[in-house]
C-alpha cells in the first residue's frame, strides 16, 4: 500500500491510499479531520479488497468462484455470502439485459484467447456456453450454491465494481463522511469534499494509442464504470478482437462501440450494465437504459476513426458541452433511484 498526503482546504489532510488488487490497483481518497488513524483504515481497505480478490478471481486456481466452477455438478458448495450475494445480483442483471451480461461465459472468454486460461480450453470442454435460467441454484440463507450443469463461472465483469462498494463500505463504517474510491475505471464517490467541491473522475477517451481526457463526470453519492474496445484487445484476423463476448452469438461484440460509461447507486451494477451495454450496443442499449432509468453514455468508433456519441439521461443533457476540449462535464448525485444503471470513468480527475 503507498500513501501520499498533502494539507487539503480547510486544514484537513488529504489522504490518499493505493495498493495492488485484481491485476490493477485500488484507490482511495479523502480527508482526514482528526478521524480514525489512516493507517488502520487502509488496513482494513486491504483486507477488504483482498477478500473480494480471494473469493472471485479466476487468476486464484483456490479462490472459491474456481472451487465452485471444479465442483461436481448437483453438490451444495458452501461459499461466502459475499460471493452468493454478487452472483445473485449477476442472475439478475442476466436476466435484465436478456442474456447480454451472462457470467457463464468462461469458456467462451478462453476459447478467444481472454483471461486467466486463455487458450486452455481442454479442461473446459464440457462448460455451457452461456447460464441458462436454472443453471445455478443459489440458497442464500444457508450460503450456498449449486450447479445444475458443467460451468466456467467468470466474475470478471462485476468482481472489480463489487470491490470498490467494499472500499465504500470500509470508509463508511469507519465514520469518513466523504471519499472517492476506486478499481481501475469503476469508482465510487461519497458526499463532497471540504469547500463543498464535488469529487471529479475523468472518463477516457477510448483511444489505444494515449490517454485523453473524454469528458469529466462530477460525482456524488454514486458510482461510475467504463468497459471498452480500447485496452484489453488483442489482434485477430480480422482486426482487433475485444474482451467481451456476445454470449448470445459466442463471439466477441463488433458493434461499433467504443465505450461505455455508466453511472449506478453501486459500483457493482455500474461495472456489470457497462459489460452489459458493451454487448447490446446503442440501440438495444438504450432501451435498456431507459427502462431500467441507467445513465449512461456510448462512444462510437466511425469508419475514418472519429467518435461519435450516444447518451442518455445526464450524459444526453450535457452532450455537446464544450469544456476545455472535452466532449462533457456531468453532474452526477445519487442517480439512478429508478433501478440499476451508471456508467464509469478511469482515474480521479481532480480530486
Ligand atoms: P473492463 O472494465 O476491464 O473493460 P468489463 O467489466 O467489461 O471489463 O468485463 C470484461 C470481462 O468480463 C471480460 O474480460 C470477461 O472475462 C468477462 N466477460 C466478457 N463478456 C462478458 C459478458 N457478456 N457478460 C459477463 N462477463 C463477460
Ligand atoms: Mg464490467
């Protein structure tokens, strides 16, 4: 874990934590007034993040979403209720999206050459392609869960999102009344910094080459998630071939869509719409939006290689805003009252 701290407005320190997780890094930030001891807190965000990593990674071959995916089919697996509630909530979203989150799409993300077993798909072999409605049977009172067919169980659309609410969920319990946290591009903001300044996260601009500044989403009360064509690709021969896999064709999405930035009450649901999004694309994707009250905001790759842009709510509301070269600033306070959705940014912009 390594640590910076500088005086912030108001005499309070800034604090800001960071530390290995899930591949990346996780991220932490806020003021301190005189509150619990910094250090323990980022102890316990370690412990926090980690246990998230233990449960669902599929990089961990003794984590317990492997466990459960080597399991025999018909036995009750005791796993940690954390584990039962995400996989809970990617039924769900599953079901929300008609199939274009699916968390059964293991094999499918190593047969493209994704992931922790890429390539290795001999052990896979038998795994359903995509869940079907009855493929898992989750007992939540007792903890456990159950596999009604061979499954390559992948959390790697949603692990992250969940871990940043257990970041949240560490500086609540600890009394911190305003904080930014964060896994790669999913973050979650509380409250507003001293001075009444909203939290900033910039969101990307989906380019290979450098990283640009798309837009700058001010948070509050709520979390955003970016998925994208533009960072885990790899070339193929027709192109390059993205990360996310249409578990209705098998095959990894060639929609145009560049990214995807979702804002969500969680991190957790804004991570998985994003995944989501990526795989409905702008048309269906809206809809989606719309029932389900998402705010989110798609860049679109065009032939020549511009951007072009498709948003809903806030995002549509602030499109065309013109700050300092970049395509959006938007206001952002507890969204998504409605039901699910955000969209996420990548690195804290200003805070
Ligand atoms: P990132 O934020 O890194 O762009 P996502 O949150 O979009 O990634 O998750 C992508 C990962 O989720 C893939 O690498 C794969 O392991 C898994 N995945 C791919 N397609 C789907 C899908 N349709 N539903 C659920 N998970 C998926
Ligand atoms: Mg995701």
């Amino acid at each position: 874990m390594s640590r910076t701290s500088i005086e912030g407005p108001s005499g309070a320190r800034r604090v800001s934590l960071n530390g290995p997780t899930m591949g990346t890094r996780w991220t932490a930030v806020w003021f301190d007034d005189g509150g619990p001891d910094p250090m323990a807190i980022g102890q316990a965000l370690v412990r926090a993040v980690g246990a998230v990593d233990d449960q669902m990674s599929t990089w961990k071959p003794d984590s317990d979403l492997m466990q459960l995916n080597r399991a025999p089919v018909g036995d009750w697996m005791e796993v940690p209720p954390t584990l039962v509630s995400v996989l809970a909530a990617a039924l769900q979203i599953r079901d929300a999206s008609d199939g274009a989150f699916d968390i059964g799409v293991g094999r499918l993300v190593a047969e493209w050459g994704f992931g922790a077993h890429a390539g290795q798909v001999e052990g896979l072999a038998g795994a359903r392609a995509s869940l079907d409605i009855d493929a898992l049977e989750i007992d939540r009172r007792g903890s456990r869960v159950r596999k009604r067919a061979p499954m390559a169980l992948d959390l790697s659309g949603i692990a992250k999102g969940f871990g940043v609410d257990e970041l949240a969920r560490v500086l609540d319990a600890a009394g911190i009344g305003a904080f930014l946290v964060g896994i790669d591009g999913e973050m979650r903001a509380r409250g507003k910094k001293p001075g009444e300044t909203p939290w900033s996260v910039a969101v990307e601009r989906p380019e290979l080459e450098r990283r640009r500044i798309h837009g700058v989403i001010d948070l509050e009360d709520c979390a955003v998630a970016t998925s994208g064509d533009y960072r885990h690709v790899r070339d193929g021969d027709g192109g390059r071939i993205s990360h996310t896999i249409d578990p209705r064709t098998g095959r990894p999405v060639a929609n145009g869509v560049a990214s995807v930035t979702v804002l969500a009450p969680t991190a957790m649901v804004a991570d998985a719409t994003a995944t989501a999004l990526m795989v409905l694309g702008p048309d269906d994707g809206l809809s989606f939006a719309d029932r389900f009250g998402a705010e989110c905001l798609f860049v679109l790759r065009r032939d020549d290689g511009s951007f072009a842009e498709r948003a809903s709510g806030r995002f549509a509301e602030a499109a065309g805003d013109p700050v300092e070269n970049q395509a959006f600033t938007v206001s952002a306070d507890a969204v998504g009252q409605k039901g699910s959705d955000e969209r996420a940014a990548q690195s804290p912009a200003t805070a």
